[in-house]
C-alpha cells in the first residue's frame, strides 16, 4: 500500500518537474523533420530516374523489350556490359529469357 502511494506521489511530483517544450523548440524539430523528407523524396526521384534510365539501356541490346529489360535489371544486371558478361545459367534464370536471348546476347562478345 505504502508503495503505491509512493509511486502515486513520484508520478506526480516528476509530471509537474517537466517542463512543456517552447513553441521555438517545437518550430525547429518541424523544420528538421521537413528538411529530413525532401531529401528522402529527392534521393528517392533520383534512383526511380536512374533505374528507368538502365531499363531503357538495356532495351538497346538484341531481342530484348521493355519486359524482359525489367527483368533482367529486377535480377541485377545493371548495365549492358553486365548481362553481356554474365554466364548463361544466370540469364535463364530471370524470367522471360529464354535460349535463344541468351544466343543472340553471347554472339555479341
């Protein structure tokens, strides 16, 4: 009983000692979280263009559309160089390559 009251007491004590936030303080954690989101915004505009731009290089190479160039940067083939490198199990794996892509592709080295 003597404990409850104790904590009944601090809880009391304690939520008066806390001092409100000043409305300067509060100003300032809102320009931060603003400053915070356009910068998560902006970076995130930035690889949406990036990646829309590698999709388009790789339609560039020999029997490959728009489809099957999502795919093949959706498995990680970046950049033409790449998905003209890369070992012919690892192109049959990414959906909508088939054998004869992976022909075409390898005449190209």
């Amino acid at each position: 009983m003597i404990s409850k009251f104790l904590s009944k007491l601090k809880s009391i004590l304690f939520k008066s000692a806390v001092t409100p936030e000043t409305p300067l303080k509060k100003e300032k954690k809102a320009a931060k979280s603003a400053k915070t989101k356009t910068k998560t915004k902006t970076k995130s505009k930035t690889k949406a263009v990036n990646s829309k731009k590698n999709v388009e290089t790789l339609t560039t190479l020999p029997g490959v559309g728009a489809k099957c160039a999502k795919a093949l940067y959706e498995a990680g083939f970046k950049t033409t160089k790449a998905v003209i490198a890369a070992d012919e199990k690892d192109l049959l794996a990414v959906s909508g390559v088939g054998i004869n892509l992976v022909k075409k592709l390898k005449e190209l080295k």
